[in-house]
C-alpha cells in the first residue's frame, strides 16, 4: 500500500467527492484507511440499564484505498504514486513533478 498513516490525501469517488484530510489508520486486510473529517458516520447505542441514557457517537468510518489519492507536498496537486531506489533505500515519488514524498 503507497499510502501512509499522516499523508494528506484528496477523495476521488463518493458523497465526499473533492474532499482532503489527512489519513489517520490503515485497515491493510481490508484495504481501507479512515481519513479525518471523510466519511462521517453516527452510531446509536443503546442504554444498558435504566438509569443510563442512549447516546449517540460520532466517527469517521473508513474509505476504500482506491478511491483515495495522495496530495504531493511541492506541486500541491493529487498524483500517482511510484517508488524509486535512491542510495539503496526505496522510497515514494509523485509521478507528476517527480518529488520525493517522506
């Protein structure tokens, strides 16, 4: 998976079409990421006595890794990702500008 927890990435499919945030945990066994401010969900729960209220809860539910792409920290636009071997360490390179991404 190119994309890592922190990068600033752009939604490309969905309700949240055209939004960024940033990633904050990776499902890689179900190849999702949950990505702050995405994909807001409500969640009910239930009292679990009588003198307990029902509440509800608020979370960013995760996103599917392909509709998600990475914003390139120097040309500021949403770009494919590759990889390249520099001084013997692999590391990720925006295929539009040819920057190297930390």
């Amino acid at each position: 998976m190119k994309i890592k927890k922190n990068d600033l990435v752009k939604i490309t499919t969905g309700k949240d079409l055209g939004k960024e945030g940033k990633v904050t945990q990776i499902l890689i066994d179900e190849n999702k990421v949950v990505v702050d401010g995405v994909n807001k969900t409500i969640k009910n729960l239930k009292s679990k006595n009588s003198q307990d209220k029902g509440r509800k809860i608020e979370f960013f539910a995760p996103v599917d890794y392909s509709n998600v792409q990475v914003i390139c920290p120097s040309c500021k636009k949403s770009a494919k990702l590759g990889y390249k071997v520099e001084n013997k360490n692999k590391v990720r390179v925006c295929k539009k500008c040819n920057a190297v991404i930390n």
